[in-house]
C-alpha cells in the first residue's frame, strides 16, 4: 500500500484542479454560486451514500461510536469552508492571487502534521515545500501585480487554504479505523451541512437549474468523491509532509485543463513553475524510495 499510496494521493489533487475550469464554464451558463455548492454536496453525499449501502454487507463490523462519528463528520466541514471561502475570495482578488493564497495550504499542513505528531519534517521536505511556493507564484502568473490587491479577499483566500490543510490532516488521522468509504461519505455529509447553513438564504431564493444539476454532480466527482476517497485511503500511508508536497499539483492541474478546455494562455514563466512543482513532488518520493531500498 505504502508503494502506490503517492500515486492516489496525486491523482486525488490533480482531481482537484479539476472543479476550477468546471466552476467557470457553470457561471459561464448563468449558475449562482450558493445553489452550485449544494448540490455539488448534495450529490457527493447521495454518490458516496448508494456506494456504502450497496456494500454494507460485505463490509466487517467496524469498531466505533458516536463521538469519533460526530468527529469526522464535524471535519467535514473543512471542505466546506474550503469552498465557501475560496469563493468569497475570487469575487474580491484575481484568480491567480487566490490561487497563491490557497497553496499555503502546503506549509500549513505540514506544520498541522508536526504537531499531531509532534514531530518535524525533514530538511528535503522543507526544500521542497519552499519550491513549491516558489513555483506557485510563478504558476499562477501573479506577476507583475496591476492592480491593488483586496486585503479581505487574500484574507478570505487563506482561510480557504486553513481549510484545505484541515481537509488533508482530517482525512489522513481521523475515522482510520472505519472503512474508507464510510468515512468519505461522513467528511462529505460534514460539509454538505455547513454548505446548507451558510448558503442557505441564497439556495432558497435562487433558481434550482439544469446546468446547476449537471455541473454540481461533476464538480462532486472531481472535487470530494474522488479526491476525498483517494485521501482517506491513502493519505494515512504517506510520511510527515508527503502528503501536503503531492496536494500541490493542484495548480499544475488547474493550469493544464483552464489551457486544454477553456483555452487559456499559459506563459513561460507558468510553465517554469508548473515544472518547479513537479520536481519538488518528486524529490522527497524519489529519495524515499531510493532510501527504503537501501535499508533493506
């Protein structure tokens, strides 16, 4: 397990860079933004539920009780913040800023994780969290800066990215002994509570459309169903700060499907930093695998 669970774990942020093109083509059709995020949880919610019912019984009694229940479905909320507060942020910021901002989310969990486990990440990690900031600024292509920044928007955007740091350690030390869908479907109905009550005024006021339903079940797929299952089963199989580095090829992701879909511009200083990314994903996995084979 130890072997793919770097593979999963990308795979699930990559997944994430998904929703970003999948929320701009829905506005694009004239879908509001509280109506959206109710059903993309709503969705995740009904998917990951059909899912657990249909395997219930094949699945082994699984030790637990309502407290660590509650627990888990309060860290759902993690994504839901992520969501609300991102979207709050693009209405103030530039997408690139608020894309900066999110990536915090890196350093934030692996300081989160140092000190669940109270134990620091090692001097590599370290480099590669540095280079994966480095490379996000450049990714998103912040600069130049030509217009004034919103303080509260880049406030808004780091909360966002608090949130998703809450969502990787959530997923990686929390329910481990639950079956992984289970718990999946938990974080999800977590979060689709929080949606209901903040959104809620502006759900019950707004038009419930096609495209809302459509694009809110793809948006689920890609941003919580996938993502999140992929996190529950792997996540906790990956060393001190793994996870957090691999969560970064998010914007990479972002970036390569905003340019293939929406047709987009990407420069070579994007691109530049997209690789810079890369790389720093790479390393402390390649020098992990190199090292445990030395050991044995």
């Amino acid at each position: 397990m130890k072997k793919i669970a770097p593979i999963f774990v990308a795979l699930g942020a990559i997944s994430f860079g998904v929703p970003a093109t999948l929320f701009k083509i829905a506005r694009q059709e004239g879908v509001v933004n509280g109506p959206l995020l109710f059903w993309s949880f709503l969705s995740a919610v009904i998917v990951l539920g059909i899912v657990h019912l249909a395997r219930r019984k094949w699945l082994r009694y699984q030790h637990t009780n309502w407290k660590q229940l509650l627990l888990v479905i309060a860290a759902g909320t993690g994504s839901g913040f992520t969501n609300t507060f991102y979207i709050q942020a693009l209405k103030l910021i530039p997408v690139a800023a608020a894309a900066v901002m999110l990536m915090q989310a890196v350093w934030l969990s692996v300081l989160l994780g140092s000190l669940i486990q109270r134990r620091w990440p090692s001097r590599l990690q370290v480099l590669s969290i540095i280079l994966v900031l480095i490379g996000t600024v450049l990714a998103a292509g912040l600069f130049p800066i030509t217009q004034a920044l919103s303080p509260l928007g880049l406030f808004y955007a780091f909360l966002a990215a608090c949130g998703y740091a809450c969502t990787m350690q959530f997923t990686a030390h929390l329910g481990n002994n639950l079956d992984p869908l289970t718990k999946t479907w938990l974080l999800c109905f977590g979060a689709f509570i929080l949606i209901s009550i903040v959104w809620g005024p502006q759900i019950v006021t707004a038009p419930t459309t096609w495209p809302t339903l459509k694009w809110g079940f793809w948006i689920a797929l890609f941003s919580m169903v996938f993502p999140l299952v992929a996190y529950s089963i792997f996540m906790p199989h990956l060393e001190l700060g793994i996870g957090p580095i691999l969560s970064s090829l998010e914007l990479p992701a972002s970036i390569v499907v905003a340019f293939v879909v929406l047709g987009e511009t990407v420069s070579g200083l994007q691109i530049v930093g997209v690789l810079l990314i890369i790389t720093a994903v790479i390393i402390p996995n390649v020098w992990g695998m190199w090292h445990r084979e030395q050991l044995n």
